[in-house]
C-alpha cells in the first residue's frame, strides 16, 4: 500500500465504498422480505383452457376454483372475497376442500361465506384432508349442515351431470383419500368431457392417466414459501420444491388446475398471496 504525505492509506476509502455495497445489499434484502411477507393481498387469477372435447354450448363457460380456506376471514362478513368470486361470473364455483379445520371452532366466517356464494352461481364440494382430522368433527359436521341448508352440492365420492340446453359434461368429486386415491377412483367415460375434483394435487401424478380431462386441486398452498421466477418452495409434507403446488401442469392429456388456496399454513406465505382462480372454458 502506498501513503500519502500525511501517512494516511489510500486503502480506506475503498474499505468505506465496500461497507456501503454491504449495506446497500443488506437494505435491498430487507426490504426483498419484508415485501414476500406483506404481499398477501386476495388476488384474483385467470387462466383459459381450450379443448375440441368440449361441448359447443360450454364455450365461455366460467369455473371459480376455491380452495384452502381453513376459516380465514376477507373483509367484512367475507365480504372482498364474496366481491371477487361475484366479480368473475362464473356459471359455475367449486371448493376442493380444506374450508374448515380442526384449529378454528367459529363458524361465522364459514356461513358467511357459504351464503355468500349461494347467492352467486351454482356450487359443488370435496373435503380435504383437515375436515377429516379427527379433531374437526364439529367443524365438518356443521360445514355439511351449512353445505345443505345453503343449496350446496356435496360432491364427494359421487358423480354430476352438469346439462346446458341439450348438451352436458361431467363432474366427479372424490373424497380425500390420502395415498388410496388409486383404490378410489374409477376412469372416466372419455367419450365425454370429464372435470375431477380432489383436494390434494400431490396425486395428480398418478390420476391423470385415469381419462379425466381437467382435475381441480388445492391442498399445498403454493409451497407456502415462493421464489418470483422459481415457484413454490415448500410442500405440505414438509418436501422441497412441491411438483403441482400452484399453476397449470399437463399430463396425459389431463390439465391440473393447482390452487394456492387462501388460508394460511404453520409458515407464513411468502410472495404467495391467496388467489381466487377463474377458469374460463373454450371450445375450439
């Protein structure tokens, strides 16, 4: 190092311009987190599925996908929520399970919301795996009360004909099942469109070659934990890097339309805002 006349090293203000990158890095990632963990505004997300297999009088046919409530509250008497699903008009809304859960026994958000979208456009459901705890007994039983009392179709394990003028398509619900989805689910009729509702979208693996044309799933939230460019970070099961945690995947001709839900898991979401999902049908 060299020194100037009055002794002082050179070196210093390079030493001062490093502490400045440092900090500039350590505010700009400050603020990169603080922003992950403050963007869980309701977001409403729209995607657009073509297909020859569907009938002519389903063209422009609006799907709400619902998933993952686990009690959560959006504004007053779920009121932003009720907004943005009436907001889409959808011909159709389906809830692929986990709206009650064994950690809340108030049911006020529940009914609110269950009377909310009776109101909107025909409905249709499937547990997931928190209805079937056996610490949510209550909740479920009082769900299933609310899902009938409000004109709700409980679809699991059973099969729906949706009928438009002279055409139709088909819904299957399948309750939560765990590793037993293969011991529970039939093949679909493929000479006619099919749509499976069930919870959990770890299984689409092994059910898209069962015929369905789409399967509506929730259950891993996202991967709780996202990374912009990079996707979900962390499953349900606590695996890394979740395959279907949120997004549209094909296989085997099968489309999987994978909620990130909109209640909130034992880790705080990450750039992972709840969404409600809007899925407009096209026949081409």
């Amino acid at each position: 190092m060299k020194k100037n006349n009055s002794g002082d090293i050179t070196a210093k203000p390079q030493k001062r311009k490093r502490r400045f990158v440092i900090l500039v890095i350590l505010i700009a990632l400050g603020i990169y987190v603080i922003v992950g963990f403050c963007n869980t505004g309701l977001e409403t997300t729209h995607y657009v599925y073509r297909s020859s297999k569907l009938p002519k009088e389903f063209d422009g046919y609006k799907i709400v996908l619902i998933s993952d409530l686990h009690h959560k509250n959006f504004g007053h008497n779920q009121s932003e929520l009720i907004r943005k699903i009436k907001a889409a008009k959808p011909d159709m809304i389906v809830l692929t399970g986990d709206i009650v859960d064994e950690n809340h026994t108030d049911m006020t958000s529940i009914e609110n919301f269950i009377m909310g979208i009776s109101r909107i456009a025909p409905a249709y459901y499937v547990n997931g795996n928190h209805e079937l705890d056996k610490d949510a007994g209550y909740q479920y039983e009082r769900l299933k009360a609310l899902l009938q009392e409000y004109g709700i179709t409980n679809l699991n394990n059973d099969t729906y004909e949706v009928k438009k003028k002279q055409e139709s398509i088909t819904l299957t619900g399948v309750s939560y099942c765990g590793e037993n989805i293969v011991n529970k689910l039939t093949y679909a009729d493929e000479s006619k469109f099919n749509i499976l509702l069930y919870h959990c979208s770890d299984a689409f693996g092994k059910i898209s070659s069962y015929g369905y044309d789409i399967m509506l799933s929730g259950h891993a939230h996202g991967g709780i934990i996202r990374i912009p460019f990079v996707g979900g970070i962390l499953g349900n099961n606590r695996d890394f890097f979740p395959k279907y945690a949120g997004g549209v995947y094909i296989e085997n001709q099968c489309t999987l339309f994978s909620s990130r839900g909109l209640g909130d898991a034992e880790v705080p979401r990450f750039y992972n805002p709840p969404e409600v999902v809007v899925i407009t049908l096209k026949s081409s």
